[in-house]
C-alpha cells in the first residue's frame, strides 16, 4: 500500500473522546461500510466507521455510477445477477429518490438483425425491470424514431442505423454513499489510521487508531468486526495480520468528462466486443465517457496513456462526427474495481460479491467484490446474519441527505 497515495486529511481534529467502544466496528466507508451502518441503526445496533480517508472517497466514487442490472449481462447470459440488479434499482429509486435519475439509454445497431436482437433482449430487460418507481412518463422506451436518431450528433457519419432505447438508473455514487452514513447513527472515524490490532480468545478485541488530522491516539473496542476495504483489503490483511492470500484481483477503469455536446441529450450505450459496453452520457453539464479495464496491483494507479488511447480509439470508431480529439477534458478519472479472485481475464470475471468468515478470526467477517446497486441488499443480509435481527425497513426507510458533519457524534 503506498501511503503517499492517500490524499491529505483537512485541517481540524476530531471530538471523539479517546476510547470509543460499539458492537460492530466497521473498517472502510464506501458503499458497503457505509450501508454497513445503516443496516445496523435501523435494527438498533451501534457502530463505528472507520476510513483512512473520507466518507465515500475511495472506489465508491469513481463509478459508472448506474444503479442497474447490467445490460452486458443479457449479453454473457448471467441473468439471475441480472435480475438481482433490476430488483435492487427499484429499491434505491424508492429510498433514494434525491440521488437516482431515470433515463431512457440508447443501444445503437449497425445492421437490421443486430437491432432485431437488441430488440429482444431489450424488451426482456425492461419486462424483467418492470418496477420503476418514479419512472417519468416522457422517456420513451423500445425503438427510437429515425428523426430522433437523426437530429443527435451521434447517429451521422457513424457504422449505426438507428436504436432501442432501454430504462435503467444514474445516481450520484458519492453523494449516494453519503447518504448512507448520514442515515446511520455511526460513530465517524474517519481520516483515522489503522495501526495495530489486539485479539483476545474470541478474535479481534481492540484497534488502536491515529487521527490522520492532528496524530492524536484513539482506541476502537468491538465485539464483531467487518472489514469493507474494496481494492485496499489484501493490502491491508498483508500489512495488518501477515497474510499473503490473494483473495482478489483489481481491474481499474477510467471516464473522461468532455464539455457537453448541444443535441446529445441521451446516454448511449455501445456494443463493444469481449461484451463491454462504451457508455457516452450527458450529466452534470457535460459529457462522461467510460469505461476500460486493465487488471492492476494497488488501489492507487495513475491512468496510463493506453487507457486514454484505448477510449479515443473506441470513440473515434463509433462515433466518427464528433471531434473527439479537439474537445475539451474537464476532468479524468481512474476507479480501481475489486473483484472477487478467479482465474480468467477480468472482463469475465463475475462483479458479484462475497462475504467471507475469516478461517483464525473468528469475530471477523471480510467484504469482498459487489457493485454499488447490490450493495444495500448485501449489507441487509450480513446485518441479518451479525445480529439474527431481519428488517423490513431497510427497503423503504427513505435516506437522509448528508450535511458535511462528518467528525460529529451522530
Ligand atoms: C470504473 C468503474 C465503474 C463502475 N461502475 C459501476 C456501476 O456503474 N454500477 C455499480 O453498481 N458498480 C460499479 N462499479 C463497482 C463499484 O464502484 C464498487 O464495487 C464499489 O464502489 C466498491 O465499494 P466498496 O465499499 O467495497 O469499496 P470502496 O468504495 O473502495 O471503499 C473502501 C474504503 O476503505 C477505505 N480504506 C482502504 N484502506 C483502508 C485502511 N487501511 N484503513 C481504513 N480505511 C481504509 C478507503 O478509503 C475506502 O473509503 C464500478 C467500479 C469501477 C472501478
């Protein structure tokens, strides 16, 4: 783990008293610890979250940022992590409504047959996705009108004839993930360091802590133990307890912001082969373009310049009119996925997750893989699992908003 890689922690210190003690301590704040932690304040159980960095600051931010079932699935035939997805969308539209936008995404063909299949395995993602709280009455779904193809930029000069338009959900991943924590009562550590562990008969019994922002000591005492450390977990069971076990394989992938495109008002979403899929969608004011795969060792990766080429080579061979290369970058970024360890390039490698016993610690339990839209359900089932409490709730209790206190006892 590089340490310089970590970005600076603000100025200020933490109100935290000392020694801190809770039920469950949580290790990682993105979107699982942080789900993590709803999931036990509304079952009534208390925890603390601890991050190196900020709430939400680490894969968690650098997302396609899509709650959804993963068109590229109809296309490798995983359907029951499909329908997983379309299931778990539906609930962030209801919990979530203030971070999820519904939109109608275009899938271009080149030819008569490949729209007739986009056809039909569209009309079975949107038939199996059936449930769209808050669906907009104005997006139109199914076959895109030749005018409208037409009148967008991205449907002249290029290989497409025309397109099927499909429903899913874009969200905000960090402000999501915020969100998250702001609906739990969790004790906030964060831009706290690790920095060694005491184990007792029954595993883990205590973690001394550094605050990254003023070097004051703290300690962590918790009956149960989760750690949620996306791309940095074999790192860190290295660093901590000595393991060398691979338990997954990082695969990074970037996004180019462009200035915005007048007339491009719909995310596309292109067939590329090996089953990937380039996504061109207009947010925020501009234009996010992703995504690559490249298997990594860290979760701190600079983008190499193969990894730009790689997306201009992709823009410039399906959508020829727009000059890609004259465009203005606003901004690059680089997200480091953790998948679960397989053999296999990692474009086939499954994005689902795991939840795993530690063999020798018996009160630590490690979260491996995931995606941001199965996240929540993954968190409801450990919270069920850690506490034998289930909880309805969890699929309805809508999220509060995050208001920036982050040091405070919630
Ligand atoms: C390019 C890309 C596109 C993606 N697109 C989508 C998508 O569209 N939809 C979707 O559902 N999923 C998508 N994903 C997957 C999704 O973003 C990740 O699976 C998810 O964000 C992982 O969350 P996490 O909580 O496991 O990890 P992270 O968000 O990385 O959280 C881990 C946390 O642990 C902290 N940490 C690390 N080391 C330590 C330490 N030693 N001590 C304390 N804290 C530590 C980090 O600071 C970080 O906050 C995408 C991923 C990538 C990279």
């Amino acid at each position: 783990m590089s340490d310089a890689a970590w970005p600076a922690p603000p100025q200020g210190s933490c109100t935290l008293p000392a020694s801190v003690e809770a039920e469950v301590a949580i290790l990682g704040a993105g979107i699982h610890g942080a789900a993590l932690a709803r999931e036990l304040t509304l079952r009534g159980v208390t925890c603390a979250l601890v991050d190196k960095g900020e709430v939400g600051g680490g894969t968690s931010q650098w997302s396609s940022q899509l709650l959804h079932g993963g068109i590229r699935y109809m296309l490798t035939g995983d359907i029951r992590q499909m329908r997983e997805g379309l299931a778990e969308r539906a609930t962030w539209a209801r919990i979530a409504p203030r971070r999820c936008r519904w939109e109608a995404f275009w899938m271009p063909h080149r030819y008569w047959a490949e729209g007739l299949a986009h056809r039909v395995g569209i009309g079975l993602y949107d038939h199996w996705g059936a449930e769209r709280p808050g669906w907009p009455a104005g997006l139109s779904l199914g076959h895109v009108p030749k005018e409208a193809f037409l009148a967008d930029p991205r449907g002249v000069l290029g290989p497409f004839r025309g397109a099927t338009a499909y429903a899913d959900l874009m969200t905000w991943d960090r402000e999501l993930t915020r969100d998250l924590a702001a609906s739990s009562e969790a004790m906030l550590l964060d831009f706290h360091e690790p920095e060694g562990f005491e184990q007792g008969d029954g595993g883990l019994k205590l973690l001394h802590l550094r605050d990254r922002r003023d070097g004051s000591a703290r300690q962590l005492r918790a009956r149960r133990w989760v750690f949620a450390l996306g791309p940095w977990t074999d790192g860190a069971m290295a660093q901590w307890f000595g393991e060398t076990r691979k338990r997954l394989r990082l695969s990074s992938g970037i996004h180019l912001w462009f200035d915005a495109v007048p007339g491009c008002e719909r995310p596309w979403a292109i067939r590329r082969p090996k089953g990937r899929i380039l996504f061109v969608v207009p947010r925020d004011g501009l234009l996010q373009v992703g995504t690559t795969e490249r298997e990594v060792e860290d979760g701190w990766v600079p983008i190499l310049e193969a990894e730009r080429e790689e997306l201009f080579g992709a823009l410039e061979a399906n959508l020829p009119s727009l000059p890609w290369r004259e465009m203005l970058v606003w901004a690059e970024e680089l997200g480091v996925r953790p998948l679960v360890a397989a053999t296999g390039a990692t474009t086939h490698l499954s994005r689902e997750a795991v939840l795993e016993r530690h063999a020798r610690i018996p009160n630590l339990t490690l979260v491996l893989g995931g995606k941001l839209t199965t996240a929540r359900a993954l968190m409801d089932r450990l919270a069920t699992d850690l506490t034998g409490l289930r909880c309805e709730a969890s699929t309805t209790a809508p999220l509060r908003l995050w208001d920036g206190q982050a040091a405070e006892i919630r």
